[in-house]
C-alpha cells in the first residue's frame, strides 16, 4: 500500500496503475461503515484508491472542523489490512491552493433537508468531489446510503457534468442497537450512545406504520416525533419524507419513499435515514 500526499505523485503513478480504478472517498476514523465500502470496491478493480480528506469547505464556521476526529496511524494500518493499493492522504493546501476560487454547486436537490440545515455544505461536497474525480480518474467511486442527500447529489453532479464514473452506493452498517455507524459518535458518551438509538427506533417505527398501511406523511411524521421526544436529551433538526430521487416532500408515501432526520444529541448532530 502506497500513501501519496500529492497530486503530482499521484500523476506521475497513473499511467502505470492497473485499470480499472475504484474511488473511496473519506474523511478518515475509518470505521466498519467505510470498510464496508472498501471491501465492496475491492471485488471489482484493479486499483483501489482510498482517500482521506478532512474537507474544510463542507463545514461552516459554526460546524465541528477543528475538533473532528483524526487518526491517521489507525486509518492506515485499516487499510492496509483491506488490501488497499493507494491512499490519497493530501494537505488542504493541496486541494485548495492560495486563491483557489472555482465551485460546484448542484442547484435544487441541495436546498432541502442537510442543504437546508447546512447552506454551504453541499457546495464543499460537489467541489471537492468534482476534484477527487478529476484527480484519482476512477471508474468507479463508492459511497454510503448513511449519507443518502450525498448519494443523489453525486449522481446528479456526474450526470450532469457527463463523468464516466459510476457511482455505487451501499447500505448503511449499524451497531447491535440500530445506531449508524459514524466517526461523530466518538462525541457521544454512553448515556447519550444509549440515547441516540431513538434515531432507528423512530425509522422502523415508520416502517411498520408503512406495513400497516398508513400512507400520511403527517401521521407517520407525528409518530416519530413522539418516540424521539420521549428522551429529554435530544433536539429535532428536521425530520422528513422524501421522493427517494427528485428529494421533493412527499404528503402521501407512494411506493418507495425516503425517511430521513437530523437529530441532536446533546451537542452532537446525528443523521440516518431508511428507504421505505
Ligand atoms: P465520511 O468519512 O463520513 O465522509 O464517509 C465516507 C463515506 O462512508 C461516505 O460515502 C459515507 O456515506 C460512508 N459511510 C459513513 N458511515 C457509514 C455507515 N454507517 N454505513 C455505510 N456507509 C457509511
């Protein structure tokens, strides 16, 4: 396994490297939920590049940068022992050189649900995406339903901007108790780990009212709200049910639909989803 901080190595390895190409990008804290990715991408290329990035343009200034976590000694020996051919470990100054000004912005999906909550974040995503793709030229980038608004807007920024790059998206790795694997839950202390199972409850809790056949948006919203509300420690952002491609509000659940919520849990936000 090579780890590779810049882009110019990176060129100079290209021609060389065994295609096709597959592309995991991350932020790092790597864990089952990513592997899961990894794994997957290692079955169909012949190079797997694995970055890790820590992305400041997708948070605001009110967001978690600095104190994200990082442990790159962790991350690597991971990766190694998935086999992993290529790390892509660059500085910020790497990606975003001095003056940096040019940005993707995917209109209309972004506006809703984490672009609501979160203005520019989708901005940040689309632009140093749209580099990784530039950069790493794989054929294939994978991603995690965890982030289910990401998925859509990647596939839409490929399409759109005509990338031959296909896009798989996998489903989400929980622990035992239902809570999604992410590297924000090392914010959590046990009381609130214990808590924050309430986010899955509420989504099976949906998901049977579907099976029992209630179609209302509103009810089933209602429903929810109540199961998360009985634990005083957490604070809705939003919950929401969506068209699983346009991400329009749906009043009524047709055949599939996306239910999707931001929930706070003491000062850590938390988000999940489900496709009913
Ligand atoms: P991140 O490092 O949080 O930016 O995540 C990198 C990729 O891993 C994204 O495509 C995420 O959607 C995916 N991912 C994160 N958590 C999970 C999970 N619990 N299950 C599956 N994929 C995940």
């Amino acid at each position: 396994m090579k780890q590779i901080n810049t882009i110019n190595e990176y060129n100079l390895l290209f021609s060389n490297l065994p295609k096709p190409i597959a592309l995991v990008p991350t932020m790092g804290f790597l864990h089952e939920g990513h592997l899961s990715l990894i794994r997957e991408a290692r079955k169909s290329c012949a190079t797997l590049v694995v970055s890790i990035f820590v992305n400041p343009t997708q948070f605001s200034e009110y967001e978690d940068l600095d104190s994200y976590p990082r442990d790159l000694q962790r991350d690597l020996s991971l990766l190694k022992a998935e086999n992993v051919d290529i790390v892509f470990t660059p500085k910020v100054s790497e990606m975003y050189d001095e003056g940096f000004s040019t940005w993707v912005k995917v209109s209309g999906i972004t506006q809703v649900l984490e672009g609501k909550s979160r203005p520019n974040h989708f901005k940040g995503v689309a632009t140093v995406l749209t580099k990784l793709f530039n950069i790493i030229h794989p054929a294939t980038a994978y991603f995690g339903q965890k982030d289910a608004q990401q998925a859509i807007v990647i596939k839409k920024l490929v399409k759109d901007l005509n990338y031959d790059i296909s896009i798989e998206v996998l489903p989400i790795i929980r622990e035992k108790s239902g809570l999604a694997l992410s590297s924000r839950n090392k914010y959590l202390n046990e009381d609130e780990k214990h808590t924050a199972t309430v986010l899955y409850k509420s989504l099976l809790k949906a998901r049977s009212l579907k099976k029992e056949g209630t179609m209302e948006s509103s009810v089933i919203l209602e429903e929810m709200r109540k199961i998360i509300c009985k634990e005083p420690l957490v604070r809705i952002d939003y919950i929401s049910i969506n068209d699983v491609n346009t991400l329009e509000k749906l009043k009524v659940i047709g055949d599939k639909a996306l239910i999707s919520l931001a929930v706070y849990v003491g000062k850590t936000r938390l988000i999940d989803n489900i496709v009913i």
